[in-house]
C-alpha cells in the first residue's frame, strides 16, 4: 500500500517538474501560463488517476498530488539558483501561487472521482 502513495507523489512530482522545466522565464507571463496550462490541468488528471489506484481517501490523494507538483516546482527553482543565486528571489511567492492554484484543481478532481466511484456504489 505504501507504494501507492509513492506512485501519487511521483505523478505529482512529474506534473510539476513538466510544467516548470518547459517554461522559459525570461518571457513576462510564464509563470501564470505554466500554473494554468500544465500544472492545474496535470494535477487534475494526476489525481484522478490517484483516485482509480486508491478510492477511499481523496483528500490524501489530492494532498500528495498537490506536494508533488510543489517538490517539482522547487526542483527548478534550487537548480536555477544554484546557477544564478539572484533568479527567483521571490521564490516562496512562486510556490504559494502554485499552490493556489493546483490545490483546488487536484481537489475538485479527487472528489469528483470519490463521488463517481461512490455513485456507482464501487467504493
């Protein structure tokens, strides 16, 4: 069972570190374009397929989903300061704008798949 909980992480992880390592930040808005187009939607999907391995706990997939696209994000970000300290020096503002918004999106997803599942009388 403890596997499991890796895999969610893992998926989290993958969102996150997709939606930061593609964006090219020396664009204005990629930040908000990476947290709406890739990790939002990617923790969403992420999530649901938490939800098909583990169907009784969907605020602990969301959770764990949810830390993994964070532990993504932080991967760029320690990679990129270790090259040029001064880049993200807003960093935990970063992360909290990520956060915003993936944990509602992994949320929503989490319990939309509990409530399916639960609908169809498989829980």
């Amino acid at each position: 069972m403890k596997h499991i909980n890796w895999i969610i992480l893992i998926l989290g992880f993958i969102v996150g570190a997709i939606g930061y390592w593609t964006a090219d930040f020396s664009e204005e808005k990629a930040l908000y374009e990476s947290v709406f187009y890739i990790k939002a939607p990617g923790a969403f999907i992420a999530v649901l397929i938490a939800g098909l391995l583990r169907k009784k706990e969907p605020a602990q997939n969301a959770l764990r989903v949810t830390f993994g696209v964070m532990l993504g994000m932080l991967s760029r970000i320690l990679f990129d300061m270790t090259l040029d300290p001064s880049s993200h020096n807003l960093f935990p503002f970063e992360l909290m704008i990520g956060l915003v918004i993936v944990m509602p999106a992994a949320f929503v997803g989490s319990y939309l798949i509990y409530g399916v599942f639960f609908l169809a009388g498989k829980n």
